[in-house]
C-alpha cells in the first residue's frame, strides 16, 4: 500500500474554507448535544453547500437524508468533520480516503492530548491511515474550521448559538480550541468581526504555519492572530510568518508560557514541549511576529500594526483630555522603557495662544480646552506629522461617551488625513460606540489602559523579518581542522577552545602539561584545569584550581588534582593539564550557542558569574545574528551595563564583544558535524580597544550527524 | 482675627455627603455649560435636598431662585460647590464662612495643579482663609462628591449625563476626578454601582485619608477603593486603613507610579512628589491595604477581599471547563510566583469514577465531564473545603454564555455553602449576564485572565495591618552616647560603626592610625580609609585602599593617600587613618535607614556591590520591622539566594543579617537627635553560624531635629 497523493496550498485552503459539501461523521439528530451542533450552526449560520450527516443508526438526521458511511454519499465531499468516538476515528479516515475527502478535521480526542505514551501512539497510527488514504487532517482535538463570509461554522462550540455572526477582515489561527469561542464572542459583543478562523487541535498533520500559508493567499484576510501554546512546526510558522510580512498582512502572537507554570501547563495541556519566554520572544522577533501579552489585545491591535515609524526610537507622544486616564498608559509604557517625548516648539506656541500651556509637559493634557473640537484635531494633526514619535497615543475621556464630536470625530478625521502613522486611542470610559466608531475607521481603540499599553509596546518592539545574515565563517578551513579533533569522542577545553579561535573568537593562551615538564616559563599566577571531553562543568569536580603562583605550587597543584579525579573516577586527558595564565577583564559574560529543538540555532549573551542563573539576565537571538543585532543583545543584558559607561565606570569593549557574539553565532553554519551546543563561560571583557578573550570552552556536537 | 472651630468626623461626612441644602456658587443658567451641569445633575439623580444657585447676574437659574451671594441665600447650607474662575474662590470661601457652610468643594483650578510657584502660593493663601472663617475644604481641582444613595452628584462630570446611577456598597476615593467617571461608567455598564465618590483635587484640606475615615464609619459602605497618583498625608491614611480593617471593610489601591515616567508624570499633574513603587507597596503591606495593578481590576476584586485563608501559601486551585482559558490565568499566576495545586487524591478518585483523570495535574479539567452540573458543583465544593488553598480559582467556558445552569449555577451554589472561602471566576467568553449573576451573589467575577489573576495575586499578597512592633533598642544608653560624637557635625566612619555597635550589629575592627604609628600589630592584609564626616562616598574620592599586606606598605599608602587628598582640598579627620583587616564573606549586602517624606521610616536590604542598583533587588519596609518581617524581606532578595543553599552553596548566616535589619530598622525609634539616613554597604554575609559583619558605616542626622 503507498501513500495516496495528499493535498496542499491553494486546493488544501479552497476543502478546508470553502467546501462545496461537508459531511459531519458521527451527527447527532440531538440538536442540542455536542455532536447535534454543526449541523444546526450551519444551518443558522447561512451555510450555502450541501450537507451530509453521517450516521449508521438514522435514515435522516435534522431534517437531512443520512448515510451511514461517508462511501455511501452519493456525491464527492470536500471536507468531512469527525465527531466519532477514537477508536472508530481510523476507519471513518479510511473510508474519507475511499471516497476521495482530501480533508478530515477531527473533533474526537483522546489521542496526543492525553499526555501520554497511549496516546501518542494512537495519533501516529492516525496519521499514518491518514498520509496512506491521501487525507488531510485538522486535529485531533480541533474545535473546528470557521469561514464567516460563507457561514462555514464546522465546529460544535456552543458559541455558535449566536444568532448572527459578522465577517471581518481579520482570521485565528489557534492551539487552543476553546479561546477561539472566546475571541468569537468578545469579539461579537464589539462589533468586531473575524475572516477565518481554525483550530489546530493536537496538529498530527496541518501545523499553524500551513495555515497561515494558506491566509497569506486569502483575499478576505488583512491580518492573522495565533493563540499559541507552542512553538510546533516553527519552520514552517517562520516561512509563513515571511510571507505574511511580504503581503503586508501582519501577524500577532499571544503565547502561554510567560511562566514556568504557563509553560508546564502547555506542555501538559496539548502534549507539546514548549520552550522559555525568551525563545519565544527570539523566534517572534526575527520572523516579523508581532508578541502581545494582555489577551484582549489580540482583539484590539490589528489596525495599529498597519502604521508605525521605521526607526524605532521608543518614543511616543501622548495627548489627553484627562491626565489621569493618560498617567494609567503612560505608567505602563515606562514600565516596558518606552518615553513620552513633550509638545514640539512649534506645537506648544500653537497651544499658548489658545490659553493651553503644555511647553516640557511628558503629555500634551488639553482638559484645559475644555474638549474644543478646533484645537484638538490641529493638536492631533500637529502630532501625527511629527516623526520624532513612533507612534501617537490618544487618551479621550467623558467626552468619549456623550460629545464624541468634540474628540473621536476630529480622531478619525485627523487619521485619514496621515493613514501611514500609527495611531492608538484609549477610551476612558465605557464608550462602545466611540470605539466602534474608531474601529470601522481603521483606527486601534482600546479598552483598557494595559491593552493600550500593551499594544503600543508591541509594536515598538516588532521588526521586520530580519534579513538572512551571511553564514560565512571566520576561516571555514581552520574550523574544520579543529572540529577534526572532537569529532569521534567530543571535546576538551583545549579542544573547544581551537574551535573557538578559528571562528575568530580570541582565547587565552594556554599550555598542555604534565607532571614532571619544565614550568618555569610560564606566566604566572595561573590556572590549572582538567582536560575531560566528557566532563562538563569541571569546577563541580574540583577540576579548576586557580591563582597559582610558581611552579612548585602547580607541580604540587597537579599531583593533588590527579588524585582528587582519581577517587571520583575520573582521570585528564592523557595525563595532561591545561596551564592558563590568570587573565582579568572589567566583567565577565557567558556566551552560548545551542540548538533548540522547536526553534532552531540560538545564540545568547548573558552576564557571568553566579547571578545570572538568579536574575536571567540574558539576550536570546536565533543564530546566526548581524553585527547590529549582537549591540542589541549587548544593550539588552542589564547587567552589562558596567561597560557601558555607567556612572563612570570604565567603557569595555563592547566592540569586540559584539564581534564575539557574531562568530558564535554563525556555529549554525558548520554543517558536518553538527554543533549541537557551545559556551564560552566566562568571556572576559576588558577595556575598550583591548579586547573580549574567552578563558573556558565547552562543545558538544549533534549525537545525529547531518 | 482667629480660626474658627472647624468640622471633622461624623458632622463633616453628614455636610459632605448628606447635605440638606447646597449651594452652586458660579451656577450656569446653561444646562449645558460646566457651570450649569450641576443643577441639572442635582435634579436628574433624585437630590432630595434643596439645591441654591449663586449667581450675582441673575434673579433665576435653571428655574431656580437665584442669589447674588451665597450670604443672600436665606437658610442655612450644609454643602458649598464652588465653581468660579480662581481669582474669585478665596472671596466665595469667606462668603461661605460669614454665612456658616461647614465645607466647600472646589471645581476651580489653577492652584497647585499648576506644578508652579504661583499656584503654589496661591492654594497656600485659600487654604489660610479657610481656616480663618471655618471652612472645610475639597479640592480645588475637585471633579466633586457623590452618594448615589441620596442621588447627591455635585459634580461637573459628564459621566453623570446617564440617565440613571444605580448604588452599590463600595465606595471610591480618587486622586484624580477623571478616574471617577470611569469607574462610574465602566461600573454602570456592567451593573456595578457605588455607594460613595469623592475626588480629593489638589487636597489643600481634606486629604485621602480622613475620606476613608469617613467611610469607615459610613453604613452604606463595604470596601474602598483608592485612586493615587500620591501618598499626601500618609499618617492619616494608614490610621484610616487600619481602622477600616478594624471594621472589616477591605481597602483596594490602584497607584499610579510602578514606572519612573509614571511618578514623574503623577508628580506633575496632581503637583505633589511621589516616592517609587516599592515605597508605596512597603506602605501599603504594613497597613492592610491591597494593591491591584490592572485597572479593571478596582471593580472586581471586592468580593474577593471579604475571604481568603489566614495563612498564604502562595498556592491556589484551578478548576475549569477550558484547559487554555485557565492556562491564561495561570500563566499569569506562575509570573507572580503562586503555584497552583492538584486535586487532593480523595477528588481524583471520585473523579475517576466519572471518568475524568485529573490525577496530579496543575489544573482540574473537567472538559471531558462536558460541564456536567452534578460533577461540577462537587468538585467546587471539594475544592472550597480543601485548606491546602490561598483561594480557588474557576475558569468558565461558552457554558456561561449559553448554559449557565450548568456552570455558574453551582458556583453560586457551591460559594454559598462556604462563604468565607476566596474564590475568583474568570469567565471565558462574552457573558455579561453570568458575571451579574456571580457578583449579585457577592462572587468575586473576572472579565479578563489578567485582571483575575492580578486579584488573586493581590488577595495573597495582602497582610493585615502588621502590629505595631516594640522599638526597644539593643542598649539605649550605648546609642545615646555614641550618638553624641557626631551630634554636632555629624559622623565619620569610625563614630557611625560605633553607632551600629551599640545598635546591636556586629562591625569589623578597626585602628585609627596616624603616619609614624607603631603598625606592626595590625592582622594584615588591611584596608586603609580616609576618615570624614563630609564625605559620604569615600571611593569617589579615592579614599580607600584594600589589600595592603604589609606595614611599610600602609605607611607609603598613608602618604599617597593625604597627598591624593590634599590635591582635592580633603582631609582625612585630624590626619588619623582608619585601618580595617580585610574581611570576608559569602556574600555582601546593602542596609540602609532612611526618612521617606511621606511614608516616614524605611529599611531596605539588597545585594551588594555595583550590580544592586542596575537590577533593583532591594526589599523595602517600613521601620522598624519584626524579626519575622525581616527573614520575609532576605526571601525577597533574588539575588540573595546565593546564601539561601542555592546550588548546593555554602548557606549564609541568614539568622544573624534578619537581627542584623531589625536592628538598623530599630533606629527608627532614634528621636533626639533624630537619624536621617543610615547605610552598611557592605555588610558581609558569613557562613551559617558565623555572623554578618559591617565594613562600612554611614550615618546622617536630620537636620530639623525634634
């Protein structure tokens, strides 16, 4: 038996969003249970296809003739839904196979979302009956495909008992079933419409980056929210997230796992690993995802990430007709370092004639105008043509529930005048309308000041896509000469520490010695250390002894460590020692580079010492980085701040740093063998111009080679 | 010409907010003016009262008898609003007081809200004649007073353009007046109602503190709710909050202020200072009062606060029909650092019978149950009864949008089965009329995952006031003579260790020397330090030099030392040295003694060294603190782990640095002279059973002494 051909792209998008017949396998003629729904929400919903209820036990169900098994339609079906219990879940895939269904989304669970081994190996079994039959599969565990345009509502959530739902402009694409319902009703209690709409379930076959794939080419869809647990399928969600961005189609990420609790939870929730916050962060930044953090925003910031400035400056200006409601943004906004910059010159004469004295003031607060329509459309005009700021915050208060002529109104009419600014309002009170009224005209309104804040820091912090860095390698030669070494049985520090030099990393100057060699023409104090391709953390052995001052004391030093290994078992290399001198920097940094199993190759700059561990103070990039981006992780590292220039402090070089993290990075580019894990711990950093040199060195390659 | 007797307590709450008679002075005859709101509020809420216009330009206002003066008025007013340009105020308050109004509200601006001399100055001459003619004030820059109870709105806010107010039982006092009308309108959209508002203004007179006095005593009020943007008056503040735990009314605030943009920009437009946010929540831990950080979550948390286990451990239940709803609570959760805990072995079980395997999951997921209403309601009631919970958390799907009888239903059930138990609902969807019926049952009901979590987290975070802790000193009379060197012009090194001597914390030997001293008894290596009572950073000054290791050493750094001085205009004090042998520790820490303006005296404990501030890992508390306040606080400090058996590290002597923060915390008690400031950094943190040492001492007097 061989795999049937199994759809994708364009025909995949057109079964699973616009079928011309569905069928619900395992259809209730209960309308009121579970597997009663679909067929009632289709039918409410406006469905215009055909329908057919699959059940074995019923002639007709809801009114519609039924079949009991999907070969027995007599018709071809684009999409079926499977509502049947697990065990009977392979062969209703089959018999879609049969009868030529190239996509199955499958409500049943109890298969990966178990969290256990039995489940696992059901959802394999699953898919590969699937990927044999040339089906396609949503799920398990899917909370269903929605198309509001053509009232495809394929799903039993009870949230469909609305009697109308709008079509928007904006589609989900979930991990979680159930935040689908709720962003489906915050959303209808709004006014704010969705495109499209699909739930992942357990993803054994289509991933949210196919799906997002497939809303890159979706006429009806201008923007796509994920609601993510996981990072699954991440290379195929970073190329469509690409696309996404080439079709001006933004794409905002609310992820679970901020904690670790969040991220336990995930992992047991939807039988996924999930990887840390900063992963996260990393992986969102460089495929142009923008991330929020408050779950309301999702609703609301769609409109916002259409505008914005190309320099990010962390900037904004802020103008109010209550300083009060303003302070609760703008104290947030601090909160994430983003400042308010004060009324331009010209601006704060403009409002001195009028009586409003704003001159150095953090927010322009017109409540002095007494919400004159006149000076608050020129105010917001004046603001949106200054590009100082990367975006404008707008903070209305009481007039926004009862005189929205004096304030929304000039809002909206100043926007169409700059449609390419970004542009974040906040509604003080309770104003739907007012926020309606904003939101039909394009325009981000939030209602809450943390939404607002929220929002406004995403879309600071979103880049483009950044562009695919230059791979090449200090010396490619050299650095397969020195990954020659550790290639069979993995690496030593001395090892290690060749590897680094030939990607251009400086390393201390070290000797390799033995009891009994001449040591007097060493540069003392030094440091003595153990030379394990499989110890790891040598100081958790007693492997490191430090600040040795003659050579008596090191040949004492040597015969002392041999004996310590000796009674863990443990030996050094050939009898041999590494002899560093004792080298000294301004501050000490850990330099890594690993593989993550989701996300690829990351590089990470952290501040060394015991501390970093407690405070996680530590700049995370997917490798390989550019130059500017290695500043920014510099610039991210709080505790570096000792090398640049805080309170007098001697500068350190941050250049050589930068150049430093650059050439870790690139370890993504050595193919065969493949570097599974590198760290430099610690890095010292000296004095501007002097240079980082690296005085430990660890290397761990692939245990699967390319 | 002397003050008149002024009104207070329970005479001062009756003119505020039951006023028989009030009078609109600087009435508008046009309803739609600011200055002609008022009177129509008055009537379109219901005031009972008798309502005066004061308006010298007409007979008649709004169909009201008008008066030139409020002198004119022929009966007596209990509640002046006054509304005029600000040039006229102080003449509207003497007319007030000739006419015997007991309290005035000031509308008016442009006083200290200006953040200017001026206005300054001016707010200091109106409140000067307040206290001479015997009135009370609110404000100026008030946005008014309100119960909603007597349909009182003496306010200008256009949020009262609702057509009706419903009361509720919590009250508000607000720094800023725009606030108020938020909360008002966001609360009427929801069916939440308050008992009474008041916005504070510039708080020449009347300050938050004795409004909360006020409503300790009000009949109509369950809990308040504090907008700040300040800690004005702070004293009278915390004596009102103790008194409203006393009467078992919980106490919410809301602090503007979490980021330095947020106190820069309180501290401008309310024109009073404000200390950062661990100050403020250092002061509001000691006195019983809860801090919420979202917004919305002043409208949700009361119910919450009336339960809550005596004991926190920093854990709760979740239970829910939506495992990724609950994740976006937990996760939030997890961020605060409160766990969750699964179902005791008794509920699994029972569970299981239902078919449901909860077993040692974070949260109890009773999806599979298909919100069964029977298995719902038992496990809420196991989960209320089980103790091992700071509270219990219920996470809502669609159910409570369509099917409330499944879900909410019992939950109102099950809480009234254990009233005293905290518990929090988050409600997934839209489902407005499910959070109704949860709060009119007094449940604690959350719109979003954020502001459900941020209630919990401050539910468990809150204490009751802290008793006040005994001030005794270590040896008074050792304090009160070592204090006595410096008392004049105050300390240098060597005075201020022998004050933390007599204070009870250990301090390092020390010598003073002077060039030509014998030195060979000293235990080198030592440090050598200038001595000063001027200067407070030695190091800047390069007046400290470690590690010298031997005597003619510390004689030539003598030398380079007075003459590095010298060369500055310094001078070590009568040309002695303080020479200290080296010491060590497992870690250094910072303690400090300060006077905050506004919340009186503080201790903090922190990391020590250049990283402390770069990372702000300090915990804060007002002084003195007790022993069990003070272990809390080393628990705070991340950066402390280090001596807490973090990774198998040697543990630090946490017993003796907790006495050690007692002691500095004591000084506090400190009154003739009274200290200022006083700083160990470092204190050197020694194996477990070894002690702390301080190898630094810095002491200041007030300059203002009592």
């Amino acid at each position: 038996m061989s795999a049937r051909g199994r759809l994708g792209g364009h025909e995949l998008a057109r079964a699973l969003f616009n079928p011309t017949r569905v069928a619900l396998v395992g259809a209730s003629s209960d309308p009121s249970k579970n597997t009663g729904r679909p067929q009632r929400f289709l039918k409410q919903h406006g469905f215009r296809g055909e329908v057919f209820p699959i059940n074995p036990g019923r002639d007709e169900v809801q009114g519609a003739r039924a079949y009991a098994r999907i070969t027995d339609v007599p018709a071809a079906i684009d999409h079926a839904l499977i509502m049947v219990p697990r065990e009977r879940v392979p062969a209703a895939i089959e018999d879609c196979g049969a009868h030529g269904v190239p996509v199955a989304t499958i409500y049943s669970d109890g298969f990966a979302d178990l969290g256990n081994a039995e489940g696992q190996a059901l959802q394999r079994a699953l898919l590969e009956v699937a990927q044999m039959c040339g089906v396609r599969l949503v799920g398990p565990n899917s909370m269903g495909v929605f198309n509001f345009a053509d009232g495809l509502c394929l799903s039993v959530n009870a949230i469909l008992e609305m009697p109308t739902i709008a079509a928007g402009r904006v589609s989900v694409v979930s991990q979680s079933g159930s935040i689908l319902g709720s962003l489906l009703s915050r959303g209808a209690a709004r006014g704010i419409g969705f495109a499209k709409m699909l739930s992942v379930g357990n993803e054994a076959d289509i991933q949210v980056g196919e799906v997002l794939d497939m809303l890159c080419a979706d006429a009806d869809t201008d923007a796509v929210l994920l609601f993510l647990e996981s990072l699954r399928g991440a290379p195929s969600l970073a190329a469509a997230a690409r696309r996404a961005h080439e079709m001006a189609k933004p794409v905002v990420a609310y992820k679970l796992g901020r904690s670790d609790l969040g991220r336990a939870l995930a992992a047991t929730h939807s039988g996924a690993m999930t990887g840390d916050a900063q992963v996260a962060d990393a992986f969102f930044r460089s495929h142009g995802i923008a991330r929020v953090t408050q779950f309301e925003t999702l609703l609301e910031i769609a409109p916002l990430l259409h505008g914005g400035a190309a320099e990010r400056a962390r900037r904004v200006s802020v103008m109010t007709t209550t300083g009060g409601g303003a302070a609760t943004v703008v104290d947030r906004l601090g909160e994430a370092a983003i400042e308010t910059i004060p009324a331009s010159s010209g601006l704060s004469r403009s409002l001195a004639c009028d009586g409003i004295d704003v001159a150095g003031n953090a927010i322009i607060d017109l409540t002095m105008a007494g919400a004159r329509r006149a000076i608050f459309e020129r105010t917001l005009d004046a603001l949106l043509a200054d590009s100082r700021a990367d975006a404008v915050v707008v903070v209305v208060g009481s007039s926004a529930q009862f005189h929205p002529q004096l304030t929304v109104e000039p809002i909206v009419a100043a926007a169409s005048r700059a449609p390419t600014r970004a542009l974040a309002v906040y509604i003080v009170p309770d104003a739907p309308d007012s926020l309606r009224l904003l939101r039909d005209a394009g325009i981000a309104a939030f209602r809450t000041p943390e939404g607002c804040a929220d929002a406004v820091r995403a879309l600071i912090e979103w880049r483009a896509p950044l562009p695919t860095v230059g791979e090449c390698l200090h010396d490619a030669g050299a650095v397969k000469a020195a990954l020659a070494d550790g290639q069979r049985d993995g690496f030593n520090e001395a090892e290690a520490a060749r590897v680094f030099a030939a990607i251009g990393i400086p390393v201390a100057p070290f000797a390799l010695v033995r009891s009994g060699d001449a040591l007097t023409d060493l540069d003392f104090p030094v440091a003595l250390k153990m030379l394990s391709k499989t110890v790891g953390h040598k100081t958790d052995v007693g492997g490191v002894v430090l600040d040795i001052n003659d050579a008596r004391s090191l040949e004492a030093a040597m015969a002392h460590l041999r004996d310590a290994l000796e009674q863990q078992g443990l030996a050094s290399d050939s009898n041999k020692f590494l002899v560093q001198s004792m080298q000294h920097g301004l501050a000490e940094a850990v330099l890594a580079f690993r593989r993550d199993p989701e996300v690829g190759p990351l590089v990470s700059i952290g501040l060394g010492g015991r501390l970093t561990e407690i405070y996680r103070d530590i700049s995370v990039r997917l490798a390989p980085v550019s130059l500017d981006s290695a500043y920014e992780m510099i610039e991210e590292v709080k505790g570096l701040a000792t090398i640049r220039g805080y309170r007098g402090l001697p500068r350190g070089d941050v250049d050589a740093l930068a150049r430093a993290v650059v050439a870790m990075s690139r370890l993504s580019s050595v193919g065969a063998p493949r570097i599974e894990e590198a760290e430099i711990n610690p890095l010292l950093i000296r004095a501007d111009g002097a240079g980082v040199v690296a005085v430990d060195a660890l290397l761990t390659l692939s245990s699967a080679r390319d």
